[in-house]
C-alpha cells in the first residue's frame, strides 16, 4: 500500500522559515539547545441519538512553540502568528522564561540542572502513519449514513430501547527542528466510532446498556468499511447479549478464575502497568495529576511484577498504534523496548532528560505535546502484553477453568496514587462452569493489587486471541493534557482473583 501523502495544506505553511527565525534567535542569545513545533491538529465528531444526528463539530488547532534550555533550566513560548519576527519574538519570550526559571530554581539552592540524553541528527525526514482512506476526505453526510444505518439496526432488534452512535477522528501534522539539526515532518490519522444500545424494561424500569467493543485506532474510514474490524457480527450480536444481561443474574461475590478477553485487559494493562513506568511517575516528577508509581527506580531489575509468563513491551513502532508516531517531540526515533520480561521490572519509558537524569542511555522517544500551546511532557508508549507463541485460543483457556468469569470489554475502573490497588468492572461477564460457558452475570467487579493480579496470570493466549485496544483520552500534566495510546495483548488466564457485587456493595 502506497504512503499517504502529507497534506499540502499543512506544507504551504512557511515550517522552515518560521524554524529558522526561531532557531537563530535562540541561538544568539546563548541557549544549549533550542526546539521548534508547528503543529496542526484537526478534530471532528459525530454523535447521533436514535439513528438522529444530534451533535457534530469540527475544530482546527494551529501555532507553535518554541522550547530551550539555558544554563540547566527550561523555557517555554507559543505563538499563533506565522512570520518570522513573530517567532524569533516567542524564542526570545522561551528564553525568558528559562532565565526566570533558572534563577529561581538557584535561588532555592536547587542544583538538579537540565541535561539531554544525546540522539542522532536526522536532518530531513517525512513520517506518515499507516492508513488506507483519510476520514477528513470521506463526506460528512457518509459519515452520518453509515452511522445511522447501523443505529437503525440496533433498534430494530427487539429489546433495544435506544441508541447512541458517536464517531470521533483527528488528523495530527508535526514540523519539528532544533539546534542540533534535526528536521521532521509528520502525519498522523486516528479514529474511534462506537455504539451503545440501551434496553429498558418499562414494566420494571430495570435498564442496561451494551457497547461496542471495537477498539479505537490509528486507521483511516477504510475501518468503517470492515478492515480491521467486523462491524456487521458485532452489530448482530450485541442485542442479543444485551437481551441475556437483561435477565442474567448478579454475580456472587467471593474468589474466582478469570479470564479476560484483550477488550477488557487493555484497560488494566495501561492503568497498571502503563502508568506505573512512566520514569518522571515513578521518580515522583509527575504527582500532581493521578500521583506516583509503586515502581520505584530502585525496583528496576528485581521488582517481580507478576508471573514469569508476564512480557509487556513499549512501542511507539506499532502498526495502526493510536501512541505510534516516527520522532517524539524532542526529535527522538521512536522505538520498541522490554518493559517487564518473566515478570520483572526491566524498564521504564523516558524521554531525553528522564534518560540522562538516571543515566538509562538514549530516551526511548516518549516525548509529547497534544497541542501547539502546551510543552511536551513524557507519555505513555503503546504498552503491551505479548501473546504466548503456540499458547491456546479463548476457548483453550475457558476449558482450564472449572468455576470463573469470562470477562469482556472494558467499563468503569478505579486505581489509587501509586497504581497498586484497584478495580475493574465490563461490558459483560459469562460464569464459567467446569471449563464451559454458562451464561451471563452481572452486577461485578474484579479487584485486587497490581503485583498480585499480574502474578495470578496462570495461562496466555497465543497471537490468534491478540487486539490492539486503546484509548483517545489518556490524562496527564498540569495544565492538563490528553493523548492517545494503545494497548495490544491477548487472552489471559488469572487465578483466584476477588470478585465484588458492585449493587451490594454501593449499599455499603
């Protein structure tokens, strides 16, 4: 498959001599390094309510910033104004800021200076992500059909009061330059559509919902049009699993096996383990916004974080990853790394000055920004769990099972300031009975500490039962900012694992 081409809108921007204003300017007041980013993002959504569209909107981002870094201290600007004197006046604010910055950090008797891990030039170089069809050239009122045609569906299946639809899509392009010559364009096309049915016994008022699994990814519309994803099984079964949650009953609560299908597992992976290796996270840089890590720095190489069967990768290299990308926003080639191998902490995710501070060699590309106005912050790689080479089917790891839950799709979470206790909830759960399925339960909730969960895995799927699932809205930062990550694995199989009846315990 041909290469997308970067839109030509993007590329008439003046990127090189708005860099080089910059990048000169910086350089003439005296900074060790210097950064500029011109990004363009677009965003659009549809959301429809019965098959009606009841919202759409569509929203451009466009600036630049310019980062530096001055006798060991940041600074930081951004602008919207595209000329040169422009922004040779937002290096000149960036340096400002870094000789405030510095002077306050000194005067505090603070001496943990700004250093980068080193990286090659790479002085020219285009990236585009693996897509078919840009969504953005697909017409608005395709977008809206096709939405409305699988909404009518589902109501026309019996037992389905009312349905949402929602489709969201983003076009990111990136100009990146620095001192040390490096140059990068890039683009970036991303999609999530979804469905939730809702049932509604109007002799009871009971009511449930169902929601698509379908993950969100780094697609193009040719997603919607079945690659990738099959959209008419889906569609035809979600009533009828709807129906059965309707009248299934609510789970006992005690200790039960586990399996978890890679629509629910992706979840726990990236508040478990996602989280908990980001470097700054776990060296207490990052606190404020959903707090530190249980993986502290002195844990690398021994902490055991779960079974020996645990092999979980960071990767901004995936195919069709919502976190995958060429250069991070500190012009680092993006990569592929171990993170936990036979179940102990081997690694972290970094980005250049997280790298040098501890001495880890080469930032691992985790460096990004989610808009022209915001300073690049470490975030999360696509952290995955690796299948299991010849390892069994879904129904390979149901049979091991004698009383359990099979677990599917991801619903509401819950992890504390350290992601070490936590619960997860789904989208439906079946009781599992002497290695069989045996119909649906409700009303249930798995809960346990992140070490002794992953070290509970007992049995993992091979590449035959492995999704690349995710999110678009990863929260990190403050100001706050939003990213999107994937997080691919297969089944698992997890033992004597505490299960809660959540309507017994919101009674509590």
């Amino acid at each position: 498959m041909p290469t997308p081409p970067v839109d030509p809108l993007f590329l008439a921007y003046p990127l090189r001599a708005l860099a080089d204003a910059a990048l000169t300017r910086a350089r003439e007041l005296g900074v060790a390094h210097a950064d500029f980013r011109l990004e363009r993002v677009r965003s659009a959504s549809w959301r429809l309510r019965d098959a009606r569209l009841s919202s759409s909107a569509d929203t451009v981002q466009l600036g630049f910033a310019v980062r530096v870094l001055l006798d060991g201290a940041w600074g930081f600007a951004a602008g919207v104004d595209l000329t040169a004197q422009a922004a040779a006046r937002v290096a000149e604010q960036a340096v400002a800021v870094a000789r405030l910055s510095g002077g306050i950090s000194r005067a505090a008797g603070s001496t943990d200076l700004v250093e980068l891990a080193e990286e090659p030039v790479y002085p020219d170089t285009t990236w585009v992500s693996s897509y078919e069809v840009n969504p953005f050239e697909v017409p608005d009122a395709e977008k809206t059909a096709l939405l409305a045609d699988w909404s009518s569906r589902l109501l026309a299946a019996e037992g389905v009061s009312h349905v949402q639809a929602a489709l969201l899509t983003v076009q990111e392009n990136k100009f990146y330059a620095d001192t040390a010559g490096t140059t990068t364009t890039q683009q970036r096309v991303r999609l999530h559509p979804w469905l939730e049915a809702t049932s509604v016994d109007e002799r009871t008022g009971a009511f449930d919902s169902m929601r698509t699994i379908a993950p969100p990814v780094g697609r193009g519309w040719e997603y919607l049009r079945g690659t990738g994803w099959d959209w008419d099984a889906e569609l035809a079964e979600l009533p009828t699993l709807l129906a059965e949650k309707m009248k299934a009953p609510s789970v006992e609560a005690g200790s039960y096996d586990l399996v978890i299908d890679p629509s629910n597992l992706w979840l726990t992976i990236h508040e478990s383990i996602g989280h908990a290796t980001e470097l700054d996270r776990a060296l207490g840089y990052e606190a404020a916004y959903a707090g530190t890590s249980f993986a502290t720095f002195d844990k690398l190489g021994s902490l055991a974080y779960g079974s020996e069967l645990m092999h979980v990768t960071g990767d901004r290299t995936a195919e069709h990853g919502l976190a995958t990308i060429g250069y991070d926003d500190e012009g680092v080639a993006t990569q592929a790394w171990d993170l936990v191998k036979d179940g102990t902490l081997v690694g972290y995710q970094l980005d250049r000055r997280m790298a040098k501070l501890k001495g880890l060699g080469r930032s691992n590309g985790c460096a990004f920004a989610d808009s022209p106005g915001h300073v690049p912050v470490q975030r999360m790689a696509n952290v995955s769990l690796q299948p299991v080479a010849g390892g069994p089917d879904t129904d390979g790891l149901v049979s091991q099972v004698e009383n359990g839950l099979y677990i599917v799709g991801d619903r509401s979470w819950s992890i504390d300031m350290q992601r070490y206790n936590f619960q997860f909830t789904g989208q439906r759960a079946f009781a599992i009975r002497n290695g069989r399925l045996a119909g649906q339960v409700k009303d249930f909730a798995y809960q346990a500490t992140t070490t002794d969960f992953w070290g509970s895995m007992s049995a993992v799927g091979g590449p035959q039962t492995y999704v690349l699932g995710g999110a678009f809205n990863c929260g990190k930062a403050q100001p706050g900012q939003i990213a999107a990550v994937s997080h691919g694995c297969p089944s698992a199989l997890f033992r004597n694992v505490n299960v809660l009846n959540t309507q017994q315990e919101a009674g509590h």
